[in-house]
C-alpha cells in the first residue's frame, strides 16, 4: 500500500493520474476464515482493522450485503462529540474522539476531521442548570467543555434569533474539540487498511442464516455460499434485530428511519456543529458549503432509506425558530438511515448466549461518533473474550437486570425525545 502525500498527489498530477490503484481489495469469499465480521460499514471496517492491526489475528473477513459506504456509515450528519454526562457512556466517547483526533495520521488517509466545535443551546433555567452539571462531568471525566452566556452567544453567533425567538436563548454548552469528520472517506479509509493487512473485503454478499452447532458457531451462510468461522462479529446496525432473529435471539432494540438533509452550497455562515434546545434539530457546514441538517427520527418502525415529508416539515420548522435566515435555502437532497434505538438509548457490545458469537449494536444518535473507539473495543471483545474497559458496561444483560445506562431517555419511543 503506497503512502498518500503532498508530494505523491503533486507526482500524479503530472503523470496523468495513473498510478493511482483501488483502496482495497474486492476479495471473494474463501471456504473459510479465523474470524468474520457482518457489516462493511465504519464499526465492522474498523474492528476488522484493528483485530488484524492492533491484536494480530489473521484470517479476517468483513462481508457485507451491499458496497462499502453505502449504508449508515455513508448517511449520517457527520458530527463527533464527547459531550456525554453518564460515566459510561463519557468515558467510551472521550476514547472515540482521541482516536478521530489521530485516524488520519495513524491510517495515512484523509477523512477531513474538523473539529470545530459543538454547540447546545439552552432555554430555560431547567435546562442551564443540566448543562452545568453535563459540564461539569465532562471536564471531571478529562474532555472539554465550557459554559457560555447570552452575551458570548451573541459575539460568537450573531445570526441566531435573540430577540423574537419563541424559545428565547440563554446560554450553551460548548465543547471546542467536537466537530465533523467526512462519513465515506472513513469507511473508506477503514477500507484501504484493513485490506493492506490482508483482511478480505467481500461485497454484495448478504447474509441468511448461521450454522450452530452444540451452541456455537461454525459458520454462516450467505448469498455467495457457505462460509466457515471460528467466531462471528455482527456489526449491522439498523438491522440488527433481522440478522440475530437468525440466530435465534431477540434483541431489546427497534428500528427506526432517521432522515438527514442537504442545502445548496452558501458562503461560509456557520461555525461548528449546532445543537437547538428548544426541538431537537443540529446544524453544521460542509466544506463545500451546504448546510448539513437533521432532528428527531420518524415516528414509525422501518428498515427503509428514505423518510416522509411531514418529518421534512418538523425539522425545517426547528430550524426555522433558531435561525430564520436560513429560510430562503433550497433543499439539495435528503436520505434516511436505519437505526437500531434500545430502550434506553446506550449501545451494546457483548458476547451472545452462542459461543463465538459476538454483538455490536443499538447505537441509537450514536453510532458515526463511536466508530474508531467502537472498532478498538469490538476487537479486543473478540480477540480476548473480556470487554475493553471503556466498554465494559454496554453488556446485553443490562436490561434484564435493570443497570440500564439511560443517557436521555431516548430510546425508540419518538414521544419521549
């Protein structure tokens, strides 16, 4: 695998661009691997990654129904934050933003990492005092996070509706070292090094039944064949629930459509990521100027990538109320992701009832912002049968023992959000 430089896009450019090679390897399935992971997306990419690269196993395959990047990786609105409040869930996304803050030095790939900040706002007294004590956990966990006033609002981001807002803004909660980080090019990237370790990257190859026998697994089966595995790794998000019903196991989880959207491209307006109080809408640039925008789920079960227009409506409308200026945008385009939410709106990364056979999923708004950290701790569940630290409580069994990890109490239920 040839290093991305400076001096090696200034080379091509004056041979005509031909050297340039695909990422990874399209590989076909062998009869069988050490070690499979289902789901081509950011989190089944990077924990084959990191199996091969940081556990040095061998053997390692990542099969996915369709290509890489074209799933929840690849439709998302790009944000990464730390800004948790519960211990559990803090210390697992501080670990994630470490890691974006070196992803693109340490796979040689640019993922364009911007952190730029996050922001959100609050509206009432109620709500300062919880991002007080949201603050004050983050900082006391190591991360960032400041408490900023009306007036530093007003000098920071003066194009918010101060002064004939129907939820006026009294302050927010900022973490400097947040921002957004380009979705494909990390699926992309996750790609490119994984292959260069000698994973095999099996695309359009779905899934439709497991082989188990006394308990555990020996294999899969898919549309390109029989696969055998010592152990599996199921990383397949939205679908979740459809691919461990196969395994005999329902999971605590719903799926839900989640729909993201695009304007045409403006002039540089908005600095950072934004987050409103009063509806649940965020906000942010892309480098290429459009306003990259989403808010609550749709309020129905689905497994499809596309939404409903009256959810079109609803987070338009949010906007709105923060911003009016941004009224005369015109929608570029918009998509769905599937999201598999839990009931209490943390993820799970266990071990199942069938040995070999291991889960990672129910990341809710979660799951771009977790990938690096995911992939590490996913890995090391694999590679040694113990959870990593930062994930040891994300265990299946939390809800039947009732140690639920209830970050928001946003879980599938849209009138709880």
């Amino acid at each position: 695998m040839k290093r991305f430089s400076g001096l090696r896009i200034l080379a091509e450019g004056l041979t005509g661009n031909a050297g340039w090679r695909p990422h990874w390897r399209d590989a076909a399935p062998a009869e069988a691997y050490d070690i499979v992971i289902v789901g081509g997306g950011g989190h089944g990419l990077a924990t084959a990654y990191h199996l091969a690269e940081t556990y040095g196993e061998a053997r390692i395959a990542v099969v996915e129904k369709g290509w890489i990047g074209g799933g929840n990786v690849g439709r998302n609105t790009t944000v990464v934050r730390a800004n948790y409040l519960l211990p559990a869930n803090q210390r697992f996304y501080a670990l994630s933003l470490r890691m974006w803050e070196r992803f693109e030095q340490e796979l040689n790939y640019n993922a364009m990492v911007s952190q730029r900040g996050i922001l959100n706002l609050y509206h009432s007294d109620g709500q300062r005092d919880a991002y007080i004590r949201r603050g004050n956990a983050i900082r006391f966990s190591g991360a960032d996070a400041e408490h900023l006033d009306r007036a530093a609002l007003e000098r920071m981001w003066p194009f918010f509706d101060y002064d004939n807002a129907r939820f006026p803004i009294r302050g927010g909660l900022w973490q400097p070292r947040g921002g957004t980080v380009r979705h494909d090019a990390v699926a992309w990237g996750y790609a490119r090094a994984a292959s260069a370790r000698g994973v095999d990257i099996v695309q359009n190859c779905e899934v439709t039944g497991f082989d188990i026998q006394g308990g555990r697994i020996a294999g899969l089966r898919t549309s390109r064949g029989a696969i055998g595995a010592g152990r599996v790794g199921i990383c397949v998000a939205g679908h979740s629930s459809r691919v461990m019903e196969m395994a005999g196991m329902n999971l605590p989880v719903e799926s839900h459509v989640l729909q993201a959207f695009v304007s045409e491209g403006l002039k540089p307006c908005i600095p950072g990521v934004i987050g409103f109080g009063a509806g649940h809408f965020y906000i942010s640039q892309s480098d290429k100027g459009g306003l990259v925008f989403g808010g609550d789920l749709d309020g129905y079960n689905s497994y499809a990538q596309r939404g409903n227009l009256p959810m079109v409506e609803h987070v338009c409308a949010g906007g709105m109320a923060l911003m009016p200026m941004i009224g005369r945008a015109r929608l570029l385009r918009m998509w769905g992701g599937v999201m598999d939410m839990t009931m209490d709106g943390s993820p799970i990364i266990d071990r199942t009832p069938v040995e070999g056979l291991f889960f990672n999923g129910g990341w809710c708004y979660g799951g771009f912002k977790a990938t690096p950290a995911s992939g590490l701790v996913f890995a090391h569940l694999i590679a040694t049968g113990t959870p990593h630290e930062a994930a040891a409580d994300f265990r299946l069994d939390r809800f039947a023992r009732g140690h639920l990890i209830d970050e928001a109490g946003s879980g599938p239920q849209p009138n709880l959000h």
